[in-house]
C-alpha cells in the first residue's frame, strides 16, 4: 500500500494543483514568440489576435519576434521555455518542414509543443517585379527560359514553403532561376520591390499591397482555386502547370501546458478567429480564418510533415547546420 500511495498520492498532488493553477491563470503578461519578422503574415496573424488575446484574458500579450532560420530560432526558444501557458508561439507553414530539411533541432517536432489551434489559411503568389516583361505565368516561365538561368527569384528562407513551391514550378515548367533566400516574406518583398530580385514566390498578405499600386505584378495563384482579392488572377493549375502550395498559421505552446489551459487558449481563439472584425482583418492582410481543436492541429502538422516530405527530398533542399 505504501508504494501504491507513493504513486497516487503525487499524481492526485499533481491534478489539484494543476486544476488551482488553470482557475488562476494568467496572473501575469503573456509571451507571444513569432517565428517571422515584423510585416510578415505571422507578425500580421500574431498581431490581430494578440490583440483579442489581452483583452480576453485581462493580461498583456506582449510580442517577440525572434526571426531566423526558418523558424528554427523562435521554435527552438520556445520548446525551451516554462510550460506554464505564459509562453505562446506562432506555429506556421515552415515549422513541420524543418525536420526533413535535416536541420539539427534541439526539440521534437511532434513531441515539444502543445498545438493549440488554427487561426488562418494563406494563399501563395507568383509576383514579378514590373522590370519583367511578363504577363502570365506562361510568358514568365518563356522569359525564364530565355535568361538561362540568371534571373533571380527571393523567398522567405532556404527550405520554406515558397522555396519548395518555385522548385516545384521550374521542374514542372523546364527552367532554371536562381534562389535567394531571406529571413521571412516581408525582406524578401522589399528587395524585390527594389529591383534586387525579378521574381518571387510569396504570401498575398506580403504582395497585396503592392499589387494593388503597380509596384509589384501578379502572375498566378498556388492554390487549388481562384481568389476572392485577386478574381482576376488564375491558378497555376489554369495555367496548365500542377502546382499547389498554400501556407498557414497558427498557436502553439510548449508540451506540458497542463491541459485545461490548452483548452482555456483554444476556447478563447476559437471566439476571436469567429468575431467579425477579426475575420475582417485577417481577411484584409489576405487570409482566411481557420480554427480547430488542439488534436486537430496536431494531426494537421504530422499530414503537413508527410505531405513535404518527398518533396524536400526530391528537391535536394536541406539546412545542415
């Protein structure tokens, strides 16, 4: 009996105080770690829930990029912190990805973190500087041809989704371009709005602003359909090449959150992804709001990990460090 008390009697310990801390919690700010630069769709996601967050909750969410790496730089710190629920991070599109790209994590993938839901959907572009002499996605794949191989194309980081995308693109199309690759979609915009880089594979809250005033051209959307901000531009799939790479963001914390905060956090995310004017404002930087369940968003990032997989492989696309 003594062993068996020295086994229940801490697990009960463990269950009351955890159930006393949730009631409690957060008696202090909250840390939200965003995996991406300032302007870019995570910092534009983290920004308008954080937003809803500290009102909800009573306390400040306060905001920390830490960009770099693929995301690894924001991850790493965040697997690594207290699991208390007063440290949050935005998950996004490259976080399964980094694992296949034979990166040397110091966390687990699918054991480090606690998901804790979807928040939005983004569509990928193919933008061209106006300098390019195209306007479609067959005359840019011509005008690659015709550059052999020296135009230049940004993306948000060597191993990320609009890398992987423009390798599935050129392979598909038969051209060769040159990578560059920047920390997040936001630098990368800027240095082809500067003419630095011709082309870029990107989200539509990056482009969409600079779309809308000329300094940047849209040729095709990387979605399995057209989209409502942009109806006039086509798929690449119209375009007669099968390519579909959309991204996504969402909010994890890290494993061992006790778990009725983890529902606390997904409840409240779930309100404000469905209030109306944060739909709006997602909607407005070119998202889509999505939610789900803490074992949804898991399931969603193993799929996402084995969808990329090959891919990745295929490409030959790694970051050893």
């Amino acid at each position: 009996m003594t062993g068996f008390l020295r086994l229940v009697v801490p697990a009960m310990l463990a269950a009351v105080c955890g159930s006393s801390f949730a009631q409690t919690y957060p008696s202090k700010p909250v840390r939200l770690i965003i995996d991406f630069p300032a302007g870019g769709p995570s910092d534009s996601l983290a920004r308008v829930v954080g937003q809803k967050l500290t009102e909800s909750l009573g306390q400040t969410v306060v905001f920390d990029n830490r960009p770099g790496a693929n995301g690894v730089i924001a991850y790493s710190l965040a697997a690594k912190a207290a699991a208390d629920g007063y440290t949050l991070v935005i998950l996004s599109t490259p976080f399964p990805l980094n694992a296949a790209l034979q990166r040397r994590l110091t966390y687990d993938t699918l054991e480090s973190f606690s998901p804790i839901s979807l928040v939005a959907n983004y569509h990928n572009l193919l933008v061209v500087h106006p300098s390019v002499p195209a306007q479609s996605v067959r005359e840019f794949v011509a005008y690659a041809k015709s550059k052999a191989g020296t135009l230049t194309y940004a993306s948000s980081g060597t191993g990320s989704v609009q890398h992987l995308a423009m390798e599935l693109l050129r392979r598909a199309a038969g051209f060769e371009i040159v990578h560059v690759p920047y920390a997040g979609s936001a630098p990368a915009v800027v240095d082809l709005l500067g003419g630095h880089v011709q082309a870029s594979i990107t989200t539509l809250p990056a482009a969409l602003p600079h779309a809308s005033t000329g300094k940047l051209r849209v040729l095709g959307v990387l979605s399995p359909a057209r989209v409502s901000r942009l109806p006039e531009v086509p798929t690449l799939v119209e375009s007669g090449l099968t390519v579909i790479a959309t991204g996504w963001g969402g909010i994890g914390a890290p494993a061992g959150v006790p778990k009725e905060i983890v529902a606390r956090l997904n409840q409240e995310l779930v309100r404000i992804v469905n209030l109306s004017d944060v739909r709006d404002r997602i909607v407005t930087v070119g998202g889509e709001p999505r939610h789900s369940t803490p074992e949804e968003f898991r399931r969603f990032i193993a799929d996402e990990k084995k969808r990329w997989e090959p891919v990745i492989r295929e490409s030959g696309a790694s970051m050893q460090n």
